[in-house]
C-alpha cells in the first residue's frame, strides 16, 4: 500500500492490488474518496472525484485538499503510478507542509 503523500493530515495513496485507470486514494481519519486521473497520448487531460464504495467521503476541507494535491500533482502521480505498477519500483513518500496553491 504505497503512500505517496501527507498533505494537511490527508493520506494519498495507491492500494497495492490497484487496476487501471490511474487513480489514488484519499484517506482522513477513516474517511475515503479517490480521483481518477484520465490520461491520453501520454498528456493528462481531466480527473474525476468520486467516493469509495463501503466508506464515508472525505468531508468538504479534506476533499479540498485532495483536490488542490491531485491538481497539482497530477503527472507525477502518473510517473509514481508506471514506476510502481509497471517498473516495480519501491515509491518515496512525501510529506508537503505548505499549501501547494
């Protein structure tokens, strides 16, 4: 269950067993939604926001920052997503401690 961020107390994240389209997860204090990130010919062109089946969603500040990370960091959740799904390299978390607006 490689973590890829903390940002503001969010967890963002990718489940070990996870299946295309790239996507990550957003966990705070038991609460959970993902984004979708739609990628085509190699250029990310949209992300989608979604809850997680069987968990409560994030609430309104906590899904604002997970908006404002998955953003901001869009292609390189995609790189972090090729290096650890398809290269099966180990992924360095990262804690952010500013806003990254």
């Amino acid at each position: 269950m490689p973590k890829l961020y903390e940002y503001f107390g969010l967890i963002v994240m990718f489940y070990a067993n996870e299946h295309e389209p790239v996507h990550v997860h957003g966990k705070c204090q038991g609460r959970e939604s993902k984004a979708e990130i739609i990628v085509l010919d190699g250029i990310v062109t949209g992300i989608r926001y979604s809850g997680v089946a069987g968990r409560a969603p994030l609430e309104f500040r906590e899904m604002q920052y997970f908006q404002e990370l998955v953003s901001t960091r869009a292609d390189d959740i995609v790189r972090k997503w090729i290096d650890f799904f398809v290269l099966h390299k180990s992924i360095r978390p990262e804690r952010i401690t500013g806003r990254l607006k």
